[in-house]
C-alpha cells in the first residue's frame, strides 16, 4: 500500500544578493502558486540491506589476476552508512527539481535511469541550457569505486563532497549553498524526511549531502543477466552454462590475457575490476602530496591540449589525460562513451582497444612496451561481436526499473 503526500501550497523562491564577510543575505521573496505530489511506500524500501551475490563479497579470479571482491572496495564510511530513511530522503533530493535556480533540473536530469542513470546526450544541459564540460558518468556500482574520488577529474575526494558540487555550478543547477538549503527548508514534505532519517527536522546542507550519498550507494547492480548466470558456476573464467556461445567467448575475451601488437600480454578486466567490473586499485604516486590515481591513460589521445583529466586535480604529470573509469555496469545502455562522449556505440569503443590506442605521454605497460611501441588488441570481427555480446550481459533492467530507484515525483 501506498501513501500519496499531496501538497499544495504557495512555496517561496528566495532571491538572495552577494554579500561579504560571511554576513547573512538578504532576499526577496516572490510568491508562486505550485503543488507537489511525492509517491512514497507506507513502509521504507530497502537500501541499507541489500542482499550482494557471493560474486561481490568473495574473489574467486585465480591468483594470477591480483584482485580482490568487490567488497573490499566499499568507499562507505563509518559516519554515513546506508539507512532506508537516509536514502528515502536522498532519493527525493535526487529527483527534485525545485532544488535549482530556476526549478528545470535534478541530479537525475543528467543520471537517468533508463540510462543507467547517465545521460544519452554527449554533453548534459544545465538549468538554462547551458552545457556541461563532460559527459555525465554512470553512477551504479559508485560504492565500489576503491580511492573514494569522484567525478571524472576526481576532483572531489568524496561521494559527500561530490554531490553538492553540481548544486553549485554555474551551468548545472546555479546555486549557493544556502540558497538550496533555504530551498529545502521551503518545501513542506521535507521536515518530516530529515526527521525520519537524521531524527530531527533540521536541515543543513551537510545532512543533504549525507542523504544524496546514501541514495547514489545504494545504486547497486546485482540482478543482471551475468549475475544470474554467475550464480550457477563457482569461477568468473569458465564458461556460464546459460550464456550463449559468443557470450561466453565475449566473457573469456575479457578476462583472459592476450597478446598486444607489441609483444605484451594484457585484457580488458585489468582496467575494469572484480564483478562490480570497477576502476582499479589506485596506484600510490611519489610525490609530496601523496595523492592517488589509477594508473594508466586509455590512449584516446597523443597528447592532451583542453582536458588534462586528473592533472587538472593533482597537478601530478603522470596524470595528464588521465580519467576515472567508471563501472561497466549497463554499459550497454549507457551511450555515448568516455570523458567526452566521443563514441557512440559499442562497436566503437571496442575498435578503439583494437586499433586506435595512442601513444600518449601517460600510457604505460602493458599498452606501450620499453621501446615505445604502442600495443593493440587487434580484434577479429567475430571477437568484436563477442565482446558486445557479453557486455549487453550487464545491462541491469530489473535493477533499473526498481520502483525504489525511480522518481517519486511521478
């Protein structure tokens, strides 16, 4: 049984002046006429208990791959751990569209569920139409993301940090914080939320950032058809009884070594680890800030001129044109592809690894060997075709059409 929260209301936009000093900023209030209905279960859905397959908790990749289970990635931390009425709230916060200069757009304008929570545009439009500099990553599996940063610069050092970052830019949502705390306080189903989840009605924008968290980890992927596969064998590498032939042969592509056209040995899971298919493990850079990265640029470019990736965060050379990877999952329904969507289709980010990896000043081995020779993949077509077919085997609908996912404002 659900409850309908109806409100209608006259809600105040604040319009608030510069000011200095830290002094408090004076407003205008203009009056609108507007109601509101949010769809929210009797009973909270489940987020902070959600049952992870075996697959997540235990590695079972042979010792050679290195790895560990995908639950030696969670980036939770102890003071913000998942709560169903923390995500409630934050899953509201999410799909709120009053929460922007002009109430046009949410954090799920640009993270569309049947997207897999990204966006199909290769750059995302901002509260006046404005464009974003990047495309929008997906945000499932974000849990599992190792070194804890986000955004593709990784600039922002937590999930927390991360979330009220586009409520404050300019083109995105257009904000202060204290405008969208004003915003928040202004809307009358909201009290009862903060109350539920933090145990009193107040409302600051660090409990708002703690909720939108919860709700973004809460994204996890665990009902594909690899996992459902997954659950009938003891191992990733053999082959999965219910997979077709050319998935498994896609699958084994992608796990297993092979040899680059520069006589070193790599695969595709060593940039896309565990079962939550996540960024690496970070690698420690030398240097006196002790900052952390992944280790390698993807080779989508001979050098980088406009985007420098996490160079732009670290200040780090090696980093230069590096990015965040995010996670594989529903990368099928997730076009375009990369940083800056450059690629629309599969087909095209696959012929990229076979042909088109350049010799970028932050490449390392095995995609270029000591002598400088860049490595390809060199996929036969067929191998193509397999490796498309299996990666359509992450596509998650029935995580992605999960009523405790989608838009309560509908």
């Amino acid at each position: 049984m659900k409850k309908l929260i109806f409100l209608s209301l006259a809600f105040i936009v604040i319009l608030f002046s510069s000011c200095s000093n830290n002094d408090q900023e004076d407003y205008v209030p203009i009056e609108e006429d507007s109601s509101s209905e949010i769809n929210l279960p009797d009973v909270f859905f489940n987020y902070a208990n959600i049952i992870l397959p075996e697959h997540y908790t235990e590695n079972s990749f042979p010792d050679q791959f290195q790895f560990q289970a995908a639950i030696e990635f969670d980036n939770t931390p102890i003071d913000n751990p998942i709560t169903d009425a923390g995500a409630t709230l934050g899953r509201v916060l999410f799909y709120d569209e009053k929460l922007s200069a002009n109430s046009t757009v949410s954090c799920a304008s640009c993270h569309k569920a049947e997207h897999g929570f990204s966006d199909p545009d290769i750059l995302s439009k901002g509260f006046e139409g404005g464009l974003t500099r990047r495309h929008s990553m997906g945000i499932v599996n974000a849990r599992f993301y190792d070194g804890g940063k986000f955004f593709w610069d990784e600039r922002a050092a937590t999930l927390e940090e991360q979330v009220l970052m586009p409520f404050q830019d300019e083109v995105e949502m257009g904000l202060t914080l204290q405008e969208l705390t004003t915003i928040v306080i202004g809307q009358t189903y909201y009290p009862q939320l903060f109350e539920d989840a933090f145990g009193d009605q107040t409302i600051t924008s660090d409990r708002i950032s703690r909720a939108l968290a919860q709700f973004i980890r809460s994204l996890v992927s665990t009902t594909s058809k690899y996992d459902q596969a997954r659950s009938d064998v003891d191992s990733p590498i053999v082959d999965f009884p219910s997979f077709t032939d050319q998935e498994n042969a896609g699958k084994r592509l992608f796990y297993m070594p092979r040899p680059l056209t520069n006589g070193l040995n790599a695969n595709c899971v060593a940039c896309h680890v565990s079962e939550a298919f996540v960024a690496p493990i970070p690698t420690i850079t030398p240097i006196p800030n002790g900052i952390t990265t992944f280790a390698t640029t993807n080779g989508l470019d001979a050098t980088s001129t406009t985007d420098l990736g996490v160079n732009e965060t670290t200040g780090n050379p090696n980093d230069v044109g590096k990015f965040k990877v995010p996670s594989l999952r529903n990368i099928a329904i997730r076009p375009p592809y990369m940083h800056d969507g450059r690629f629309a289709t599969l087909e095209e980010v696959i012929e990229h690894y076979s042909s088109g990896i350049q010799n970028h000043q932050s490449l390392i081995s095995p995609l270029v060997n000591s002598e400088g020779e860049v490595g390809q993949f060199n996929f036969t077509e067929e191998e193509k075709e397999a490796l498309v077919a299996f990666l359509n085997t992450l596509t998650d609908n029935q995580m992605l059409t999960d009523e405790k996912y989608s838009n309560p404002f509908e």
